[in-house]
C-alpha cells in the first residue's frame, strides 16, 4: 500500500502546496514514509515518520512520478515487451492517448518468432502507426530494467548503467514524438512543455468532478477550464474552482442521465 501511495502522494503534494502541475514530471524529489525509507534508497531522517518528502539516493533522474518505484512496480515489464507497457501507460496518464484502446488492423503476418515480430514493430505500417511513437519512449525506460526478475535489489534502485540500453536493444534513439531526449530529466521536461499535458489534467480533474467522460459538446468548457490552468501557471486549484463553479457541474449535471 505505502508503494502504491508513492507517486499519488507526491501529485497531492504538489497541488496542495500550489506548485505547478508539471513538478509531477520534474521533481526530484518523491515522498515516503517510514516504511519505504527503510527500504527504498531514500535520505529518509532516521527518526523521522509519517509521509516526508524525500530525495533518491542511486543517481536517478530528476523526473517526478517519470522515476518512481510506486508507479514502475504497478506498470511492469518483461524481456520481450521492454517498456513498451510502462510508454503507453505514461501517453494514457499524462497525455491522455491511450493506444491499447486503439483499433489495430494488422496485413499479412508471417512471424513465428520473436526476432521476427521484433522486426515488425519497426518497420510493419500497421505496427509503426503506434509503435514509432512507443519505441522512443520505452527506449528511455531502461533505467529501470531488471536483469534479474523479483530480486529485491533490482526492483528497488535505479541503474543509471542501463540507460544506453534502451537505444541499442530497441534499435531507435530516444524521443518524444520526434523531439529528441536524452535521458528521463529531458524526457520529463519535455512533456511537461508539450500542451497536450496541461490539456489532459483539465480532462482528468472535469472527468472526476463530472463523474462521466467529457463528450463533444464539452469541447469549448475544456478548452476554458484548460485557460483557467495556463493561466495560473500550471496550478490545479484554481482548476478545481472554475470546475465546480461551472453550470455543468452546479447545475444538476451530475444527476442527469
């Protein structure tokens, strides 16, 4: 549970003290508690307890929730897909593309190996309309690589050591959608600029408040609520009050049906 909280706690942090919403994928620092500091490499105060934000210890980047355990150990991966889950999990949440929703229309398929789908992903047209944007991106991830699965040592630190391997094994450079990055302090930095960031924590705070996903006729209250964003400097609260301050969510429209 106090894994699980990491990241979410560190979101809260954020909003609560008025920083800007893109400190999410910027930090450097996280927050834990008693128990992850005993066990997480953190400068965790020794007599400390409760929740307290913290700093990593094994040389991981400077990029928010981009560099948790929390998250990574809730999006995990294996030899064959590396990464790829943990890049489309990142469009989903923080972009709002979610491309395992996706229709795929695959052509003729004569891979029985894994080398041989490997081999699609990069240059198959039904694969690369998805995969040209995840490859870049998981190719950055490699930090977090486990050589050995369910070692405890592998799963709790970061490899620093690693990160080139995501660009030879996947065989594309690090991006994020055809911007070059390099390594996770860019990668985050790069999509806290990217509009569609700002634009998808407007979505995601009205979704909650609404208690339904925005539809069509939404479209120019989003892009509002997101200018109430934009122009605070990137702070949720004044967000969350132009929300609830709106027609649709005081005026009965979380009753209709």
């Amino acid at each position: 549970r106090s894994s699980g909280e990491e990241p979410l706690r560190l979101m809260a942090r954020v909003v609560t003290e008025n920083r800007p919403w893109t400190e999410i994928v910027t930090s450097d620092t996280t927050v834990a508690n008693e128990i992850l500091g005993g066990i997480w490499p953190l400068d965790y105060p020794q007599d400390a307890q409760g929740w307290q934000e913290v700093r990593w210890t094994d040389g991981r980047p400077a990029a928010g929730v981009l560099v948790s355990n929390g998250l990574w150990w809730r999006y995990t991966t294996n030899t064959f897909n590396q990464n790829r889950t943990r890049a489309a999990a990142i469009f989903r949440l923080l972009i709002c593309e979610d491309y395992l929703a996706r229709p795929v229309s695959f052509g003729e398929l004569n891979s029985s190996t894994e080398d041989d789908q490997a081999e699609m992903i990069l240059s198959d047209p039904y694969c690369l309309a998805c995969h040209s944007a995840i490859e870049p991106v998981a190719a950055s991830l490699f930090g977090f690589w486990v050589a050995r699965q369910y070692s405890a040592i592998e799963m709790t630190r970061y490899h620093p050591e690693r990160e080139p391997l995501g660009p030879e094994l996947a065989g594309v450079d690090t991006s994020w959608f055809g911007t070059p990055v390099y390594g996770l302090e860019e990668l985050g930095l790069t999509i806290a600029a990217d509009p569609r960031f700002g634009r998808c924590a407007t979505e995601t705070m009205a979704r909650a408040l609404w208690a339904r996903e925005p539809q069509v006729e939404d479209v120019s209250t989003i892009a509002e609520l997101h200018q109430h964003l934009l122009d605070s400097d990137m702070q949720i609260k004044p967000l969350l009050l132009a929300i609830i301050a709106d027609p649709i969510y005081r005026a009965g429209g979380l009753t209709q049906q």
